[in-house]
C-alpha cells in the first residue's frame, strides 16, 4: 500500500476554518449564553423603572440696547427699563439652585409617594395617589426614613416605620420628633388595604441635583438665543409640571426685577407731587388774601409789554429755580448712604445727555449687581467688581451734577439781572398791580410743574402694568412616550451580543493561555526532525490496544508506524529503539508495549525493556508478576538474565524483561560495564529490542541508554506536552544526543486532527482505543 511519509512537521498556514473549528464546535455555549443574556435584559426591562425625557424650547428675545418690549410705542422716551440681556447669563440663571427650588416648592416635591403592591415599586403622583400628604414640620433625620402607609378603613390608615406602626385618622395630626404631618385621602383612594410608601426629599439637595446636571439647558445651535430645557425623570407628568414651573418662576421673577425701578420711581414721584401740592396751595391762597384786601388792578398798555418781558424772564427764572431744585434733589439722592445700591430716579426735566447717560449706566450697573445677588453671595469678584464700578460711578455722577448746578446759579443771574431791568420799568405800575402779577407768575410755574410731574408719574405707572416676560415659550413642556432610558432595543442588542462575546472571548483567551501542544505545526521551529506517526485518543483504560486482526484506528496507526520505522530510516538496522518523552504520563509504557505487540505480528521476537529504574511499571500494566530482572544482573547475578526475560502471554513472540528490584543508585548503576554485555547478548537473541526508559525532563537515564539504541522514539503527547518544553527536544536534536531521533505524537483528538489518513485510505477519527 503506498505510505504517506512525514519528514518534518510542515507549519500549514493560517486556515479560516481552523480558526473557527473552536467556536463550532462550542456552539451549544453560544446559544446557552445567548439565552441567558437575552433573558437577564428582559428581565432587568421587566423590573427596572423606564425614565422619560421632558423638553421645551424657549426663546430668549436679543435685548441688547435695553428697550425690550417697550420699543417703538409711546413710552419708549423713558429710559427707566433698560436692561441688557445675554443668553449666557440666561441660561445660569435658569440653571439657578433658588430658581429650581421656588419651582419644586410650588409643586411641593418635600414627597414622595411608591406603590409597594406586587414586586415592582412605581412612583405615584397628582391623580394617582391613594393619599395625600401635609408636612407642617421636618427636620434632616426624617429624610433617611421610609414610612408606609395602609388603608384600614374608611376613615383610619396604619402608620409603618421600621418596626413600629400606628392608627390615626385621616385629618388627624400626626406629631414624632423628626415630622409633623396630616394625611387625608387622595384621587386614586380606594377601600382596600392599599400600603404606600413614602420618603421625605431635601429640596434643597434636589435643586442643587438639577442644577448640577439634571436639568439640561442648552442653545439650539451655536450662539442662538433659542434654549431646549430639558430634563429626565421616571414620571412624565411630574417632569412637565417641573419644568413648567421653571419656566413660569423665571417669568415671573424677571418681570418683578423689572418692575422694581417703575416702582422706585413712582415712589420719588409721589414724593415731589406731595410738595408741590403744598407750594401750589400756599401760592393759590395767597393770591386769594391779596384780592380779598387789595382787589383787582389793571395795567396800561404800555406798562403791559414790560410786565410780558419781565413775566417771561421770570418764568425762565422760575424754570431754572426748578431745574436748580432737581438737581439739588439728585445729589441729595446720591448723598444718601441707603441709597448707595439702589438705582437713581429719572432726571425728567434735566437735558444733560452726560448726565442721562451716567445715570442709564448706574442703573444698569445696578439692577446685574441686585440679579447676580440673587445666585451668589458678596464675596463673589464679580459682585465685587461691580460695586466698584458702581461707587466709581457714584462719584462722576455728583461731579457732573456740580457742574450743571454751577451752570444753573450762573444762568439764574443772567436771568435776574434781565428780570431785575424790566422790574425797574415797571415801577410806575401801582405796586399793588406788581404784587398781583408776582403772586400769579408764582401760581403758573408750580402749576405747570406740578401737571408735568403728575403726567410723567401716569405714565410710569402704564410702563409698569405693560411690562411682560422677557422670555416667550416655542414648545411647550412636553415629554417623549419612548423612554430614554433603558432603551429595549440597544438593550437586547447588548445582551445578545454580549451572550455572543462572552463564550468567543472565553474561548479565545483559553486557547491563547493554553500553552500545551496542540497540533504537529508546534514542530515547526525544529527543521528536519522526523515525525514517525500520530496516534489517537484512547477511550479504554487497558494499555493493550493492539489485537491480532484487529482493524480499529489505533491499530492502523501503530502499523503506520511500523512501516515508517524502516522507511524513515532504511540504512539503519533499527534492531535496538529507545522510548522516553519529556515527562511522566505522555505515553512511554503505552507505546512500547504496543508497539512491541505490532512487530510481533510480523513473526518476529520482540522484547521489551523496562528501564525506568526508579518508577517502573511496564510489568504491572501487562499483568506480570515482578521477578529478579535488570538491575539485579547489573549488580553482578548473571544467572538471572535468562530466567528474567519472561513471554507475554496474550502474544507470541513477544518478551518483557523487568526492571527487578529498585536500585539505590539507578544512573550509576547505567554506567556500569555489564550494560554492554546485556545488549550483545539481547541483540543475538531477539530481533527488535524496545527499551522503554525515564522522561529526559526528569533524569538523564535515557541519554545513559543512548548508544546502544539503533533509534529513538521521543513521544509528545497533545494537550499534556507543555510547548516550552520542546526546547527539550530541540537542545537533543540539534546536539545529537539520541542516534535516528523521531517524534510520535500521542492521544490525538478531534480538535486536533479531524481525520487519520495515510495511504490511500481515511479513517474517520471514532471513538478507539486510547
């Protein structure tokens, strides 16, 4: 039959199937990993509590010259209201702990309520909740309890917390040293024993949660002055009413900062109609006396052109007087220490554009000090550097306000000195005509000052109640029906995958971890070594795998290997073959026994020699009994070399020859010069000699036997033969330390090797003997 011969272990290249046969084959763990993965995600989306995201859009108008709203209409002269606006200090204020936390104040979040019906727990709110609870006093141990409530009957409830339970009345106070709280029935109430938890919240901690991340406000794009508000959180609606609250606080907060300056104003107002009132009435009853005593006096018409001029001078003698008093009012105003943060009045009469615009500053100045207090405290630099600004301010306001009322006392002189001309043409009048017309020149100018305070006062008042938010709603607080967390498809997908990955990983590091032989490609760093032939994996504990007739695949193998034996090596006699491996358990015993078994079927005398001199255990496995063998005739009994070689029953022509009793000193005993004599008279007698010897890992017995070996058969043995190891084999080979050195490869496998082929034949690798 023709021989397919292996010369040398030939590395075959990477193979896709090879790669994969690992996986295939561990293909019942990948479905069972994937089951149970997919279950554990459908359990976990089972159980876990979804969380839902509630968004809005805002708009926050570009108010960046201050008028807002009030542009173009018939207030926009006053420039009481002006405030500049970023979207950026928009946003942190929205993200503000004090605003967040006004917002869950007004929903009253101090609670919260759980259904602990079934094996889920679910959060309640608004219509859902059996009972409603009033807290009147809590202090910060009662948010580290979890207290239960059950219905008992139409009108009682049990009391649970810890170990302790307790009836009260629906109504009834309910008074402990960390709360005091009423319970009264709620929208979802029912007469059955429902038990519902509920916790205490921190609302402080709350609003700093949302402000830390949980609330979301960003721009739409890139600096836009539209902001999504978003948010998430396990009950949709509670989300909404959250987030609605926010927006509305904000609102509302904006418009009262806005009204404080209207309001301030009004205030001054009032305040000068008060003393102008009492000025007017004063002037009024004292023309009244003056008539009463003098009566009625008419001028001439010459007189009367003079009594105009004077009259005119007068009044703008007056005019100043009033601008004079303003300005006095003003620097009285910023004189005052309980004013030094609050905005400065409207100038009203004055025209000064310096002076308007340093007052326009001032107040701007002060209204983002008195918003920035609202989220920090004085400390903060910013604060700081606006305070300063603001005293700087303060103090070129006065300055310039001095320089208007040094032009004021100068124009009042021009003016008096005009007046006192005309006065001196006039004298001719009766002076009780001139003291009439003063007394009514007096009148005129405080009345008409008085309706232009009272008109400007009006229409403060219709700025304030026309003030609206700053901020318009896009979208609505809505919230998305698809929870965003956990999202059950990316979950499945996950656990599938992972139950995928899991067992392909595990396998994966186990074959890289795995540093035994695998395959006849770990030779492949060991050009030119001879592969004698490759044996399978034995089922049976019997070390006879070898009967006469036999057709099984180890069978085969072993009559593979014969063959090679004197084809590998036709020019030696290959009389005389040394069995040893790297270590104990690879298969030594096993081989030459069998190995023995198939050159007896070829009617030759075969002897087997057992020499493992310290672990021997050949005669043992073959069922003999122990008698006086090699160590005995090395120590000097040559008598006894005859009688020790006994037959193997179970086959003809095959012999064993023991080791004998154990010897102290096995590798000198080796040395000894009767070894020669042994091996000349064995080789006359018997025409293959197998000497089954020690692991050359453990001790150097087999080198010892080396010379006398016509061959050697180094066995390694998959998954046992540690590939490091293989040095072992290399250092022999390379140095030639065994004569004709050939390796058998033992206890293949499937994963090893798929099929056992040789010649023209293929033998499925089936369940055979070894």
């Amino acid at each position: 039959m023709s021989v397919n011969i292996i010369s040398k272990p030939i590395a075959r290249p990477d193979n896709f199937k090879d790669k994969l046969m690992p996986y295939i084959k561990n293909w019942y763990w990948f479905l069972i990993t994937f089951v149970v993965c997919v279950g554990a995600v459908w359990l976990y989306l089972d159980y876990a509590t979804p969380q839902y995201k509630i968004s809005s859009t805002l708009l926050i108008p570009d108010d960046k010259k201050g008028d807002g709203i009030l542009k173009a209409t018939a207030f926009s002269d006053l420039n009481m209201f002006q405030e500049t606006k970023t979207v950026d200090n928009e946003m942190e204020i929205l993200r503000s702990k004090d605003l967040i936390y006004k917002a869950l104040k007004t929903l009253k979040q101090e609670i919260s309520y759980y259904d602990l019906q079934g094996f889920k727990t679910r959060e309640l709110y608004a219509d859902d909740l059996p009972f409603k609870v009033s807290i009147k006093k809590i202090s910060r141990a009662a948010y580290l309890k979890n207290l239960q409530i059950q219905n008992l009957s139409g009108n009682t409830f049990i009391l649970h917390d810890d170990l302790k339970s307790w009836i009260y009345r629906y109504g009834q106070e309910i008074k402990h040293a960390d709360y005091v709280f009423t319970v009264t029935k709620g929208p979802a109430f029912s007469e059955g024993p429902q038990l519902t938890g509920i916790k205490f919240n921190d609302l402080y901690g709350m609003a700093a949660s949302y402000s830390a991340g949980r609330l979301n406000v960003n721009p739409v794009v890139k600096e836009s002055n539209t902001l999504i508000l978003s948010l998430i959180d396990p009950v949709p609606a509670r989300g909404v009413d959250i987030l609605t609250n926010i927006i509305n606080t904000y609102n509302i907060e904006n418009v009262q900062k806005k009204n404080i300056m209207a309001v301030n104003t009004i205030l001054f107002i009032d305040k000068r109609l008060k003393a102008m009132e009492q000025d007017l009435t004063s002037a009024e009853l004292g023309i009244e006396a003056y008539k009463q005593q003098n009566g009625a006096v008419d001028a001439g018409n010459g007189a009367q052109i003079n009594l105009t001029k004077s009259a005119e001078y007068n009044q703008l003698l007056e005019t100043s007087d009033v601008q004079l008093g303003i300005v006095r009012s003003i620097e009285k105003y910023l004189s005052n220490s309980d004013n030094q943060f609050s905005v400065v009045p409207s100038t009203m009469g004055l025209k000064d554009p310096v002076l308007n615009t340093l007052i326009n500053r001032f107040n701007d100045l002060q209204l983002e000090r008195n918003r920035m207090l609202n989220s920090t405290n004085l400390s903060n630099p910013l604060v700081q550097n606006l305070s300063d600004q603001i005293s700087a301010l303060r103090i070129n306001i006065k300055e310039n306000l001095n320089n208007i009322k040094q032009g004021f006392i100068i124009e009042h002189k021009h003016l008096k000195q005009n007046s006192a001309q005309y006065d001196s043409r006039v004298r001719s009048v009766p002076a009780l005509e001139r003291g009439l017309l003063q007394r009514s020149r007096e009148q005129s100018v405080k009345t008409t000052l008085y309706q232009y305070l009272l008109q400007k006062r009006e229409e403060t008042a219709l700025s304030l109640s026309a003030t609206i938010p700053t901020s318009q709603i896009v979208d609505k607080p809505a919230y998305n029906p698809i929870p965003e967390y956990p999202k059950r498809p990316l979950m499945f997908l996950l656990g599938g995958i992972m139950g995928l990955l899991a067992p392909g990983l595990f396998i994966y590091i186990k074959q890289l971890l795995n540093v035994k032989v695998k395959d006849a490609a770990s030779l492949s760093y060991i050009p030119g070594v001879k592969i004698l032939g490759e044996l399978s994996h034995n089922d049976v504990k019997s070390p006879i795998a070898i009967q006469r007739g036999g057709n099984s695949v180890i069978s085969e193998l072993f009559r593979y290997i014969r063959t090679n034996i004197n084809v590998l090596s036709p020019d030696q006699p290959n009389k005389v073959m040394l069995v040893t491996s790297c270590m104990k358990g690879e298969g030594k015993t096993f081989f030459s026994i069998n190995l023995g078994l198939t050159l007896a079927m070829l009617n030759k005398k075969v002897l087997i020699l057992e020499f493992d001199l310290r672990k021997p255990d050949l005669l043992q496995k073959l069922g003999i009994a122990q008698k006086k063998g090699i160590t005995d005739f090395l120590q000097g009994d040559a008598s006894v070399l005859y009688d020790c070689i006994q037959p193997y029953d179970n086959a003809d022509n095959l012999f064993v020859l023991g080791c004998g009793s154990l010897p102290q000193d096995p590798a000198e005993l080796l040395m000894d010069e009767r070894m020669d004599v042994l091996f000349e008279y064995l080789k006359r007698r018997f025409d293959y000699i197998i000497i089954d010897t020690s692991p050359v890992g453990s001790v150097a017995d087999a080198f010892s036997l080396s010379h006398y070996a016509d061959m050697s058969i180094y066995l390694v043995r998959y998954n046992y033969t540690n590939t490091q190891q293989l040095d072992i084999l290399r250092d022999i080979y390379d140095n030639e330390r065994f004569k004709n050195l050939m390796v058998v490869f033992n206890d293949a496998k499937k994963e090893n090797r798929p099929a056992y082929a040789y010649g023209g034949y293929g033998y499925a690798a089936e369940k055979s003997s070894r």
